[in-house]
C-alpha cells in the first residue's frame, strides 16, 4: 500500500471497520468509514481520528477507491455492486488487517496461512 491520495471507504464498523479505519488513516489514506447497519452510537466514532469521515449512507465509490468489506456482508450491498461494476479493488478485513500488520512489521516472517478442507 502506498499513501497519498488513496480513498479507502470501509464497510461494517461492528466487525472490526472502526481499528482497520483508524489505522488506514494513521498510514495517511484517506478513509470513508461507513456504518452498514446504523447501529452504532455516536460515542463509538469518539476515539477515530478526526480525518474519518464517518457515514451511514451508502457512498458512491469513485473509480480509485479500495473498498473494503467484511466477508459476510450482502453481496447486492450498493457500495459493492457499484464497486464490482466498475472495477474497483475490493478487498476483505482480513485481507487488509494482514496488510497492515505486515507494514508494522508483526508477522513480517509469516508468507501465509491456509487450510485444506474437505468436503
């Protein structure tokens, strides 16, 4: 990941969304933090740099923007629809938790994880 002027908007603030903003933005994106849901009290975004933007309406993602999602969320979710029908980068929680890790130099040593299973 380089910093810049990169938009990231990420989806699903209960599961994790609120540390992955906070730290997209600490690596200096720009980030669009979206409550899928809009259920989350005000006082929950109090510990967010004040450079997220926080929304509960679906934005419309420009054509550079990384989405990220968690892998459960609604497929037909406007944000991602949107996304896919453009071709933007959409990439999972888990994908960029281990991206930013990776930057911080935990797991640096780790080439990857996988499991086999049968069906």
């Amino acid at each position: 990941m380089t910093a810049g002027q990169r938009h990231f908007i990420v989806l699903d603030l209960n599961h994790g969304g609120l540390l992955i903003s906070s730290k997209l933005v600490d690596h200096g994106y720009r980030v669009t933090a979206v409550d899928v849901y809009g259920t989350l009290p005000k006082e929950a975004f109090s510990d967010l740099p004040a450079e997220v933007e926080v929304v509960s309406k679906p934005p419309l993602p420009d054509k550079n923007a990384i989405i990220i999602a968690p892998v459960h969320l609604d497929p037909s979710y406007p944000v991602l629809a949107k996304a896919r029908s453009q071709g933007n980068t959409i990439c999972s929680h888990h994908t960029i938790t281990g991206q930013i890790l990776h930057e911080k130099g935990i797991f640096s040593q780790a080439k990857s994880c996988s499991i086999k299973v049968s069906v």
